[in-house]
C-alpha cells in the first residue's frame, strides 16, 4: 500500500502527466558527448555545482557575484529545505537553479516510487522558493529510463558534464589540462564546456579566482549557465534547433563589481573593453 503521503507526490505527478502538452519540450538526456558536440560561435564555459547548497556556498556567491559570472546550482532537495534563503538568493542574483534529487541516491538502484518521490519532491521545493527548474542531474550520473520518464513529464532534461574536475577527490594542478568526455584535453584558446564542481568543498569555493583565469586563459570567452550553454539544444521550436542566441548587449562589457579585487583588472578574465576574447 502506498503511504498517505508518498500518495500526495504520485497525484501531483498523475497531474503533471495529464499536462505535459503544456510544458516546455525536454531534450531527454545530454550527456558528454553531445555536450561536446554543441555547436557554437564562440567559446562558452558553464560552471555547475552539485550537492549544495553548503555552509560554503554563500561566499561563493560572492565571489560569482564579483566576477559578474552567472553559475548553475544542482540542489538536493534536503539541503535545500535546510537553507532556503541560500535558494532564494540564486534566484535573485540571477543564476540557474537545478534538481540533484532529494536525499542523492544512485537512481539505478531505487525503486520507481522512490524515484519519482526524489525527483518531484524536490522540484517542488525549488519552485516554492522561487526556482524554476529545467534540467535534472542525477547523482553519479546515473540514471535509467524511468528516470529520463519522470524528468520529462516535469519538463527536465537530464544534463551531465563534459569536464569532470574532480574536485571531491583533490584539486586540479591545471584546469586548462582537464581532459574532456572523449578523454582528450582542448587545444590552446579552444576551451569550451560544462564543468562539474561541487559548492560543497572549501577548496573548491576558494579556488574560484584560479577556476575563472585558467578557463579565460585557455580560451573562454564568456561564462554562462547550463540552459545558455545549450540554447537552441533546448529549444522546443525546431526551426531553432543547435543555433546560438546572443544577448543584444552580449558585445558590452561586464563591468567589476565594486567588491571585485583591484587585481582583477590586470589579469585579463574581468571583461571590459578590449578584454574580451574573440
């Protein structure tokens, strides 16, 4: 017998079936490789953190904040509902807000009921505090049908990375050297993809002045969230299918924040006029 409550999930989802022509088209599962082959114009980084939000994310907040660069949060539920003023405040600062389930279990190895109760429990969450989600991250990476089912009756997209750090293990020596999913590390002024970090590490946290040079030293030429990156990926209009949509101001440059570190400005990875790579 179903619990009382598992019950109330499993009708929100009965409902959310009985709607789904009405929302947006989910690209089923972008993983690596598909990530990889993303066409674009330019050089585009994402930077994505799993498994907060964390004791350490608030001052990485301020430091994206510094820098002016935009970053996309996958948040398990639990979390979450223990600092929902941390949710809030990426919501309003303006960056992605993602689902990593409720409680990080291995998909694969759960039963269906607990696998829709993880995945809408914590859509619910962050839509309450004013998220909208679009993309689901299943811990590990792992996943299976029914969970590419389930995101998409909700209008997630299941998004992996294309560059691993490895950041839970130990830091980088050089993130310009991070090999991609093929295995293969990009050439001088090509570096390009969605990163994998974790907001639940301080090491990784106040590695971010380093993050954010090496990737601008090796060839990013702007950081944008994980729907950015993949945009016209995304897209349920197929007329828009694998194009790149710019921001009228995109050529304008991204000013420091006023608690942005003099020192930033000599070293090439604040945009401003001339800054920018092309």
């Amino acid at each position: 017998m179903i619990h009382e409550h598992f019950a109330k999930f499993l009708s929100t989802a009965v409902c959310g079936l009985l709607v789904l022509a009405a929302l947006p088209a989910a690209a089923g599962v972008v993983d690596g490789i598909v990530i990889i082959n993303q066409r674009m114009g330019e050089n585009l980084c994402a930077l994505t953190f799993d498994d907060g939000p964390s004791c350490f994310t608030p001052h990485l907040l301020d430091l994206l904040n510094d820098y002016g660069i935009p970053a996309t949060f996958f948040l398990v539920g639990s979390m979450a509902k223990k600092s929902p003023h941390i949710v809030r405040r990426m919501v309003a600062e303006g960056h992605e807000v993602g689902n990593h389930t409720w409680s990080h279990p291995n998909l694969r190895r759960i039963s269906r009921e607990r696998k829709l109760k993880e995945i809408l429990r914590t859509n619910d969450l962050l839509t309450s505090l004013g998220a909208q989600p679009t993309c689901l991250r299943p811990p590990y990476g792992a996943f299976d049908d029914y969970t590419v089912e389930v995101a998409n009756s909700l209008g997630l997209s299941v998004v992996l990375w294309s560059v691993d750090t490895r950041d839970w293990r130990r830091l980088p020596a050089s993130y310009a050297a991070l090999r991609n999913g093929r295995g293969t590390v990009y050439p001088q002024g090509k570096m390009r993809g969605i990163f994998l970090f974790h907001d639940t590490h301080k090491n990784t946290v106040e590695d971010l002045p380093r993050i954010v040079k090496e990737l601008y030293e090796a060839g990013c030429s702007r950081f944008v969230t994980a729907s950015e990156y993949l945009d016209g990926l995304l897209d349920p209009e197929p007329g828009m299918l694998m194009t790149r949509r710019r921001p009228a101001d995109a050529d304008a440059a991204v000013p420091p924040s006023p608690r942005a570190p003099a020192e930033l400005m000599h070293t090439g990875f604040v945009e401003r006029p001339g800054n920018r790579p092309e």
